[in-house]
C-alpha cells in the first residue's frame, strides 16, 4: 500500500489533525482505519518494513502520550483512559504486578500447603 514511509506519515498526520479538529481522541485502531489497514497487525507488519517502524512508533508514542495527558488532566473518562493505555500499550502499563519469589532452603513456607501426597 505505501511504498515510502513519507506515504504513511502524511496519512497519520491527517488523521491527527481531523481528530484534532473534531475533539475527539487518538486511538490506534483510528490510526490503523486512516491508513486503510484491515488489522493492527497490518500495522505492526508495516513496522517490520525498512524505513517504517519510525515512523510507526512516533504515531503510537503520539497516541500514548494524548492518552497519558487526557488521564492526567482527568478529561473524559479517567477509567477509559487506563482502559485505552493497559490495552493498548501493555508493554509499559499494567495493572497487575508480578513477583518472583525465590526459597533457597529446603524447608516449607509457613502457611503453604504441599501439593505432593
């Protein structure tokens, strides 16, 4: 479909200013729609292109940030906002936290049961 990554950079450009213009919200799947992918992952596939995957980050980290900005300043729903961010960019935001816990003695935890018989 583009054949320089200046061709998809010009299309993500216009979709940022008919948001914009409209004062509704950046999304990835409107950035993917704008561009006429079928899928997000027509976008990531893109990313994989020589040339391409710089242009791609800066439409999402764009994305990123005007969600960040919209939860911070509580505009719109602050709960969407966190909804948008742990879907979309769940790399670096999550609700959950892992743990990892390590036993370096052979004796039980206290107050953990064996699952062996």
């Amino acid at each position: 479909m583009y054949a320089e990554p200046e061709e998809l950079e010009a299309v993500f450009e216009a979709y940022f200013e008919r948001q914009d213009a409209a004062g509704r919200p950046y999304t990835v799947a409107g950035l993917c729609l704008a561009a006429g992918f079928a899928s997000r992952q027509s976008l990531y596939d893109y990313a994989g292109k020589v040339g391409f995957v710089d242009v791609i980050e800066k439409a999402r980290l764009r994305i990123e940030e005007h969600l960040n900005e919209r939860l911070l300043l509580g505009q719109g729903a602050v709960v969407g906002a966190i909804f948008a961010l742990n879907n979309t960019f769940p790399e670096s935001w999550r609700d959950r936290h892992e743990r990892e816990v390590k036993v370096t003695s052979g004796a039980p935890l206290a107050g953990v049961r064996s699952q062996c018989s």
